[in-house]
C-alpha cells in the first residue's frame, strides 16, 4: 500500500475510533464528503489497519473441568457455559476461549502445528492483534480441493503465523491423495516430509472434531466423500475424525480407506507432542469427543457445557 494513503487511512481511523469523532465531523476536518470517509473506514478494517476484537465474556463451569481431567487425564480442560447466544456466537465465545489459552502457553521458538476446522479457526481469529511470540507455525494436514475459508489449511496457517510473527510451512498436497499407494508416493516427496517432519517435531497442536454429520462435514463440504459415504461409515462404527483421521468410539482407527489415504500427521505422531490441544462443542459433538479422548492423543481439551455433560454421561454408560 502506498505509504500516504496508509497514513490517510489510519488518520481517518483514529479520529473515528479513538477520538469519537462521527463520520461527518471528519469530513468537515479533512474536507471529505461523509461517503469518502465511510468507505475510507471501510478500507482501513479490509486492509487490516484497524482490528476490532469483541471479548465475550467467558464463564466457565469449574465442576465439568475438573471432572473432565479426572476421567480421562488431561493436562488441562476449559469448559465455557453455555447461553441463549446462537451457534455462531456460541464457536467465536470458544475460539475466544481457547486464543487466550494459546497466548498463554507458547513461548518464542516453539513450532505450531495446525489442523483446518471451523473450531481452529475460529481460535486463530480471535489471537489479538499484536501478540508477537516469534512461533513457527507448520500445516499437519494438507489442502482440500476446494477452498472455504474454514477448511483452507494454507490459509489458516498463514494467518496464525502472521499473528505469532513466525515463519510458516506448507504443506503442499491434498488432504487425502486417490490412493493408499498415491499417498505414500507424496509423503516421501522432500517438500512434503520437511513439513510433516517439522509437524512431528511440534511442541503445540492446534486439532479439532468432526463428529461425521453428512450436514456439517468437512470430507463432504471439500467433496472429498459424499453423504452416502459418510453415513457407511457410521453405519460401520466410526464417530469422528480427528486431524482427518476416522476412529471408533473406542479411539481405534477404523478400517477404512480413507485413512491410508491421508497426507498429515498421524494419531500416533500426534501422541509424541507435548502439548495436544483441541477444540469443540456441542452436544451433538459429545460421541465424537468421546472417541478422540479414548485415542489417547489429546491432553488438552477446550469444549462446552452441553458437550462435557454428553462426553460424561456417555462414559458412564
């Protein structure tokens, strides 16, 4: 951006949001006409010249979190109580959450590594402007064929590494190749090993839960199964998926192709990185989420209340 307009931009931002003033008052001031300076504002959030971070208020249910890491062992788990609030609000609330907790724990020099996922997105989105911890963040799942913005993993990893001021590795191939033969064929590729090597040797895992809903699935979002396909698979055991692996409610792999097809991290790769954090909600979750913690690969977990219920009470049954 040319440095002049960059200034203008931040000068029409400041006296807007930080001086109060109102669209029209700036106008008067700088001789723009109220449409200039709308679209002026608007600009400076698209460019990134302002940032707005809404803080939800986060309570949390003590109770659930403690009874969450005495069942299953966790490192640590944050529960969010639930609200009135709609379902979008209710994931950015999470990600709000599980951002703080990110900002609390990674140190310069760490490596990151990250899955795709409406959950990990939002955590990402809501990492506050400025916190520069110097982390490397590296792609433990590779590209859908068809990008969203919520399923990019390129993209998120981008994002995240502009926010912690590291550098970033992609990890350049699809999420799932057309072969089990394919598959190994592309792991061993020297771009794609440095990334899941850099993967493997991760300090943090940013990971989250598909619980298999042909309606919200990512395989079927990126056309990589169809509904029919996915609902085979539940038919035949399978709850979830986790870094786009598909396990049973006990945590074992379920035998399917698609696993082998895979090009990322793998659950027992997962299992060797210290810190294992993963995010979900929903009582509609409560089966998948079980399942992943009966993997073994998360020691970290941040959720809900209506989602810690459901992972309890399906324990105990």
């Amino acid at each position: 951006m040319d440095e002049r307009h960059h200034e203008m931009l931040a000068q029409v931002a400041s006296m807007y949001y930080e001086l109060e003033m109102t669209q029209s008052a700036i106008g008067n001031d700088l001789g723009l006409s109220r449409v200039k300076v709308y679209r002026l504002l608007k600009e400076a959030r698209g460019e990134g010249v302002v940032q707005i971070t809404v803080n939800w208020p986060m309570s949390r249910d003590g109770e659930l979190e403690r009874a969450l890491k005495q069942r299953f062992g966790l490192r640590d788990a944050m529960v969010l109580q639930s609200s009135q609030e709609d379902q979008d609000q209710a994931v950015q609330r999470l990600g709000q959450l599980g951002a703080r907790y990110l900002e609390r724990i990674l140190e310069g020099g760490m490596t990151l590594t990250v899955c795709l996922g409406r959950s990990t997105y939002e955590v990402i989105d809501a990492i506050r402007p400025g916190f520069q911890a110097h982390v490397h963040v590296a792609q433990a799942l590779g590209s859908t064929p068809f990008a969203m913005q919520q399923m990019d993993s390129p993209a998120l990893a981008r994002q995240l590494a502009q926010k912690l001021g590291g550098e970033v590795l992609y990890l350049s191939s699809p999420m799932m190749a057309d072969s089990k033969e394919a598959a190994e064929i592309l792991r061993r590729q020297s771009g794609i090993e440095r990334t899941l090597s850099a993967s493997r040797r991760a300090d943090v895992a940013l990971l989250g839960i598909g619980n298999l809903d042909p309606k919200t699935s990512g395989f079927v979002k990126a056309r990589l199964m169809t509904s029919d396909e996915l609902a085979d698979l539940r038919r035949d055991g399978a709850v979830g998926d986790i870094a786009g692996r598909v396990y049973a409610a006990d945590g074992i792999l379920h035998p399917c192709s698609c696993n082998d097809r895979v090009i990322g991290i793998s659950l027992d790769e997962l299992r060797g990185i210290p810190t294992t954090f993963t995010v979900a909600m929903g009582k509609n979750k409560g089966e998948a989420i079980l399942g992943a913690l009966r993997t073994g690969v998360i020691n970290v977990l941040c959720t809900d209340d209506q989602a810690a219920g459901e992972v309890l009470r399906l324990q105990d049954v």
